[in-house]
C-alpha cells in the first residue's frame, strides 16, 4: 500500500506541471456571441483544435516558453499573437473581426420544365395551334425526354409513342402497321417539308428540338401516300439568351458519346441570334470487325426584327461511317 502511495504521488508530481502549461480561452465575435467551429492552432510546435458549441477551446502544451497562437474561421478575418506560457494554465480569449470578402459564387442553373409536356404544335394545322384544339391524333417526344433517355437516334425515341414501332434496325418504322422508311420523300418531315433520308442509316437527333408523329389518313394534308402517318423532325432555334451545354455519355461495346449546344446573340440588340448544335457517337457492336461512328454539326441563324417576324436559316451537316 505505501508502495503504492509513493508510485500515485511521483506521477501526479510529474503530471501536473505538464497540465498546467496549456492555453485556454473563448472566442466570440463583435457581439460577444460564441463562434463554435473556429479553428485555433500554435505553430510550434504544430498543435490544433477547434471550438465546441460554447466557443471554448484547449490546448495542451510541452512545456513553458514563446507560441504563437492562430485562430481562423469562415467568414471572420484571422486572429494571430504570440503569447509567453509560464507554468500557470494561459487564459486567452479572442473576439474575431467579420471579414469583408465574401466566398466565390457557386451557381445553380437548372431547366425550366419540370415535366417533358408540349402543348403547341404547326404539324397538324401549319400554324402555332394547341394540341388541345388539333382534331388529329398527334404525339411528340420533347429534347428534354430525349436527353433524360440518352437518345441519339429518332428509333430512339418513337418508341415512347403508342402505334409507333421500329420496322428493321435500319431507318425503317411502322405507324399504325403501315411502313414508313427513308429513301421515299414522304412520310418523314424535317420542319414540316419534305426531306428525302437514308434507309441505311437511322436519322441523328442531337439538334432537334422535339419529334412529332401526326398518326391516321390526316398525313394526306402533307401531300404524303402514308395511310399509317408522318413524322414530322423539329430543329433546335436560336434563343436570345446565352446558353451552353457540353455533355458525354459512356456505355458498353467501347460507346461514347458527346454534345454540344451553344446559343445566344450575336448583337446588342437581340435582332440576329445564333445557334450551333454538335454531336460526335463512336460505339463498338456484339459483333466483331462492326462499329458505328456518327459526326453531326447542326449550326443556324435567325434574324428577328421584330416581335412578328422571325427568319431562320439552318444548315445540317452530318456524315456516319
């Protein structure tokens, strides 16, 4: 037992001279409120700690001399002094200044639309005219369906429209069980005129605002011999807004994919806008020796000069190997 005593006493004699060199204190701001989460540390040797909820903080130092103490914190200007620790616990407390400057702007952008709904349309009418008041059957996939869904091609996307199928894996699809293909001048529209496609190749779509299939007989208002209907290809138009879009897609077989979307004035005015759309494909297959590589340049101009005129000039380049 008196070994024992003797043994408690010594580390207690050697315990408490280290105790009593620290620093301790409490850190507020102008209004003498507790600022919790500051950081506070000594340079030498390197020692650190942080506030609790109190605004109190602790450090335990190696022994008496010269520290600098630092104490910083998001928003208040930095707190440096140096300060003599003799054996005695050092009460220190500090009162933080507001900084001035402010953190870099993060911003958030996010589209308007928060569903894929379409109300207007000129196929059915060739006029701006609510689907509502269109006495035809007529569905669309809007661009922000076809870029929730990753889809690069028009067979993409018909399938989301009922009566509407895909024919063979070429550009080859079926309304209402009537046949539609390329290489013929009706059946498929681009802005509501005739456009002759390939049948070899499916038609590409990264520049198109929306695809709509006007279904039934009512495709004879087109000039067209489809019984089964027309699907009419919507191009992307100049916005008077600036606007920029880069985005990839990776997938299996080696895919990947990006595009670009670029926007907005070319005056001060707003009266001449422009629009230049891009989309670049390279995939593999199941199958060896066979791959799809897809290179399209969409750009296009406007001249609005006033609010009931508009003129657009678009020019697509594609080429697919």
């Amino acid at each position: 037992m008196y070994t024992f005593n003797r043994l408690l006493f010594f580390c207690l004699l050697i315990s408490s001279p280290l105790a009593a060199q620290s620093i301790r204190g409490k850190i507020t701001n102008a209004q003498s409120e507790p600022l919790p989460g500051i950081t506070v540390r000594v340079a030498n040797p390197a020692l650190g700690t942080q506030t609790d909820a109190n605004g109190e903080y602790a450090l335990a130092l190696s022994g008496p001399g010269t520290y600098r103490i630092k104490a910083t914190g998001v928003g208040y200007d930095a707190y440096s002094r140096e300060v003599l620790v003799k054996d005695a616990p050092l009460l220190l407390n500090i009162t933080l200044a507001e900084s001035a400057e402010q953190l870099q702007t993060i911003e958030v952008v996010g589209r308007k639309e928060t569903d894929y709904k379409n109300a207007v349309s000129f196929i059915g009418t060739k006029s701006a005219t609510l689907l509502k008041d269109v006495p035809q059957s007529i569905s669309y996939v809007t661009k922000e369906l076809m870029l929730d869904q990753a889809a690069f091609r028009v067979n993409d996307v018909v399938k989301n429209m009922s009566g509407v199928n895909q024919f063979s894996f070429y550009n080859d699809i079926t309304i209402r069980g009537h046949r539609v293909q390329g290489q013929q001048n009706s059946s498929i529209l681009i802005n509501g005129q005739r456009a002759l496609t390939s049948f070899w190749k499916q038609q590409l779509i990264p520049h198109m605002e929306r695809v709509e299939v006007i279904k039934g007989p009512a495709s004879a208002m087109f000039g067209n011999a489809s019984a089964g209907g027309t699907i009419n290809r919507v191009t992307k138009k100049p916005l008077d807004e600036k606007y920029q879009s880069i985005s990839t897609t990776f997938g299996s077989f080696e895919t990947f994919r990006a595009l670009a979307d670029f926007t907005g004035p070319l005056n001060e005015d707003k009266t001449v806008l422009y629009r230049l759309n891009a989309g670049y494909e390279n995939s593999g297959s199941f199958r060896n020796l066979q791959y799809d590589k897809n290179l399209i340049v969409a750009p296009s101009i406007s001249f609005v000069p006033n609010d009931k005129t508009r003129i657009n000039a678009d020019l697509v380049i594609q080429r697919s190997d």
